[in-house]
C-alpha cells in the first residue's frame, strides 16, 4: 500500500477556492430605449381602425342667395335744407314753431299736467289781446300793465299779447324780451303759462297767456 504524501501543497489553494464567495451570475443586456413616435406615425395609429362611410361622404349643401347692400349715396345736407325750405316757400311743407330758435314757452312750476300744449295748439279761446307795434321798450311795462289789470278785473282766463318778431330792429325783439321780463317778474305767481302763438294768430310774433283766476 502506498504511503501519504507529507507535503501537499494544494490543501491550502483548495480552502481558499472554498471560502470565496461564489462569481455573480452575468448579468442581462440593456434593454434599448423606446424610439418616441412622430405626429404622423401617432395619427396612422390612431385611425388604424376608421373606417369611411361613404353615404355621408358628400353632404349637399343650399346655396344661400347673395342679397346686396343698397347703395348709400353721401348727400349733401345743405340741399336737404335747401329742398325743405323751397318747400315751405311754396306752401307744400307745413313750419313746426317748436323747432325754430324763436319759439317760447314757459309753465309755472306749480302747474300739473301738459298746459303748454294745449295753450298752443288752441284750446283756450282768446278772450283779449293787446298790439305792442309803435311802442318803444320803455313803454311796454305800462301798456302791459294796463292790459293785464282790465283782463283780470274781466276775469279773462286766455289773452294775446302781440310783440312783433323785431326782424327790423338792429337790437333784435326789444318788444318781446320786455313782455317776458314782465311776466317773469311781476306777474309770475298770477300767471299759469305762456306760449308762442299759432301760425294763423302771430305765430312767433304773438304770445299766449293763461292767466289765474
């Protein structure tokens, strides 16, 4: 029988492979990255599942019809003007008093109602008048005065106070101012309104005058 060998010179290699921990397993490749699709590539796959209907592929469609402005032609006001006023020259065109610079009126605030329109449009009779023409300024408060005592003392309710327009007065209707100061002044609380008259009785040259009672 053979003997044993003193000398082993592996003994100590074979421990040392044996108290070495064991080699990792390898490890797996990289998973490469997802290459992000284009907007063209998302869109075939989105409609990869469409399907076209062909019933409603064409749609029929009214034709609305084309109606076209009128025409705005720029005028000229000034003929607008001129028209009216040959117009009016020539009796076809009614004159609207309210709507000239000349035309007056006034109410007492104390009044109720819509007595300025009856006032001029007539519907209180006149029951006495007084001509201002060949008076001066300064003498139309004693001539109104006058005036207005009688009609009072007669228990007049409606009177006409002529003025005249003054067209021909270099100062403009002297007459005119002087009869509304008056009136504003002196004899405000006894009077209801007044107002430009009619066409047919002195129309801008004349003055209505509701009195109290």
């Amino acid at each position: 029988m053979p003997k044993d060998f003193a000398n082993r010179p592996f003994d100590k290699l074979k421990k040392q492979l044996e108290r070495r921990p064991p080699a990792p397993a390898p490890s797996s490749p990289p998973v490469p990255e997802a290459i992000p699709l284009t907007e063209d590539e998302l869109f075939e796959c989105a409609m990869t599942d469409v399907q076209a209907i062909e019933a409603f592929r064409v749609l029929p469609c009214a034709r609305s019809s084309r109606r076209e402005a009128p025409s705005r032609e720029m005028r000229d006001p000034d003929d607008d003007a001129l028209a009216i006023l040959r117009q009016i020259a020539g009796g076809s065109h009614p004159i609207n008093l309210s709507d000239t610079q000349e035309y007056i009126e006034w109410t007492n605030p104390d009044v109720p109602g819509d007595v300025i329109g009856k006032l001029h449009d007539g519907h209180f009779s006149v029951q006495g008048y007084l001509d201002l023409h060949g008076y001066t300024g300064d003498e139309v408060n004693e001539a109104l005065d006058a005036f207005l005592a009688e009609a009072f003392q007669r228990d007049h309710r409606c009177v006409k106070i002529i003025h005249g327009r003054g067209l021909r007065s270099v100062k403009g209707p002297v007459l005119k101012d002087a009869v509304i100061r008056r009136l504003l002044g002196r004899y405000r609380k006894q009077v209801i309104a007044f107002v430009s008259a009619r066409q047919c009785d002195g129309g801008l040259g004349a003055l209505y005058v509701l009195l109290r009672r």
